[in-house]
C-alpha cells in the first residue's frame, strides 16, 4: 500500500473516532497553478487538503494568501529604521488578509454545517497591494517615513538557517516566496463573498500602528 494511502486511511479512522464529520483546514491559495506543484510550504499545505478531503468527511480549505500579521515581525525595524523587508517585487500587487476574516470565514463553516462534500473557500482582502502601497499607508498611519526594502532569497534561506530552521523547512519557505513573487497568488477573481471586510488601512490603525509605536 503507497504511503499517502496510509496516511488518509490513518486519518480517515482518527476523524471517524472522534465522531468529526466536518473540517475546516487553513490552506493556501494556487491550487491549479502552474506554480503549485513547486511553492514549498504551499505545495505541503495542498497535501494536506487531499489527505483531509480523501477522509470521507465534508472538508472545506480555506484558500488565503499572505497575512497582514506577518508584518508584526517586522515591528521592531519599522519602529528602528523605517524599514521593513521582503523578497518580493516592490510594485507586485497581491491579495492579502487578516487573519481575523479568516477565522470570520471559518466560524461561519462550522456554525452552519448544511455544506457536503469538499472544495475550497478563497479569503481575499479587499484589494490587492504592493509592498510599496504597504510602505505609502505605514509612511501615513506612523507619520513617519517607512520604506520597503527588498532582500535576495538567498539572504533569507542564510538567516533561516543561521537561527536554526531545519535546511529543508528552510528551502520549504524560499521556494513558497519564490512562486509567491512569481504570481502564485494571482489566481482568483475577488467578489464580494471573497473580498473580506478588513482593510490594511484598518488593521494597520488597530493592530500594527501599537506594536511599531509603542
């Protein structure tokens, strides 16, 4: 028997056991990209949907791109030097989301549990942004310059590695960059049960501004 049966009978027999006959997983968008087959952690999170969906139960992944959270990590050097950086193209637009429309999205799923089968739920932002429209809307929220600055991913799987990441989770996320930069995002027409409500110009207000400026 091929490992990846195994593993979705595993999991089938475990969601079976705990009496679970709806899932809702946290995934990724590009799915059916030319990019998805070779977008590291991407790419493990579409295994991970085909394993849960394989189970019997009625799976739903939500499909999202990257989080407005992720500048949080960023706070320090936004606060310090009015940077923050990334390996993406500067005037690349892509969705983004906060986390809290993700799990707006979620709750919904699981409080009404009238859906069958599986499939994926696309959580977009409202628009699409650029780190340098990012950069514009930090410069007015902190009233202070903020600029971004680009970094090689070979400067980033060196300081992965160098605080210890394991080499291939480190590769993982550098080839997820890479198809990120390379439109991975790009696949999905926003609507208006996509779009979510939170805009970065309202999270920045709530949640980063504190964090940069405290």
């Amino acid at each position: 028997m091929a490992a990846g049966e195994v593993r979705r009978r595993a999991a089938a027999r475990a969601l079976t056991a705990c009496g679970v006959g709806h899932v809702v997983g946290v995934s990724a968008l590009g799915r059916g990209t030319p990019l998805a087959g070779r977008a590291g952690l991407v790419t493990a999170s579409f295994a991970m949907d085909d394993l849960l969906a394989g189970t019997g139960a009625a799976y739903r992944a939500l499909a999202n791109p990257s989080f407005f959270e992720n500048l949080l990590e960023e706070a320090a050097s936004i606060r310090d030097e009015g940077v923050f950086a990334d390996t993406v193209d500067a005037d690349r637009k892509a969705p983004l989301v906060a986390v809290a429309d993700i799990a707006a999205v979620a709750a919904g799923l699981l409080l009404d549990r009238s859906w069958t089968g599986t499939g994926s739920v696309p959580v977009l932002g409202p628009r699409d942004l650029s780190p340098n429209d990012l950069a514009r809307v930090m410069t007015e929220q902190f009233g202070r310059p903020v600029r971004y600055e680009r970094r090689s991913l070979d400067a980033l799987r060196a300081e992965l590695v160098g605080h210890g990441l394991d080499e291939a989770f480190a590769q993982g996320i550098v080839d997820m960059k890479r198809a990120k930069d390379e439109g991975l995002d790009a696949g999905v027409a926003r609507t208006p049960d996509t779009a979510g409500s939170t805009t970065f110009e309202q999270w920045c207000a709530r949640t980063l501004r504190p964090a940069v400026l405290s």
